[in-house]
C-alpha cells in the first residue's frame, strides 16, 4: 500500500453534535480523510501537523462513500484544546 502524503491525509474536522459529544466525553475528535489513507497516516498526519499525542485511530466509510476517521487521543493531551484551535468549539 503506498503512503499517502501528510497534507492529502485530513480534509477536514467534522463538526456535528455527535462529534462535540465525543470530543467532550471520549477525548476523541473526527475528521474526514482520504479514502486511500490508513489508520497509520491519519495518526501520523495528526501527530505532525497538530503535534497531539493519538492513543487510537479507528476509521470507516460512511454511506456516502467518505471515509471518516475518529481520532482518541492520549489522556494527557485534551482534544478540547485542539478542537478550540480548528475552531469547532
């Protein structure tokens, strides 16, 4: 499988009820990425370009074929703040 390029990896955070919910309770945050990024990118492209420390990626497609990434980040890092700098919260 070929590595997909740091700044091709996220397009962009999703910003839904559901996602505040999890960025609030779960220390998590969701972005759409690319369909051709793995689970390995998205946290490598999270780890670079936003310097957040990821526990976990877990990833699926969503009915209308985007592909959704959520994001657990460690306990020591809060995605609250992160979320405050991409402007979702």
């Amino acid at each position: 499988m070929t590595k997909v390029k740091t700044h091709e990896v996220i397009s962009y955070p999703l910003i839904s009820e559901d996602a505040v919910t999890l960025i609030e309770k779960e220390n998590k945050i969701t972005f759409i990425v690319n369909l051709k990024a793995g689970k390995n990118d998205v946290a490598r492209a999270v780890k670079e370009l936003y310097e957040a420390d990821v526990e976990s990626v877990n990833t699926l497609i969503t009915s209308d074929g985007r592909k959704k990434a959520y994001v657990k980040f460690k306990p020591e890092f809060k995605a609250a703040d992160l979320a405050v700098k991409l402007g979702i919260l």
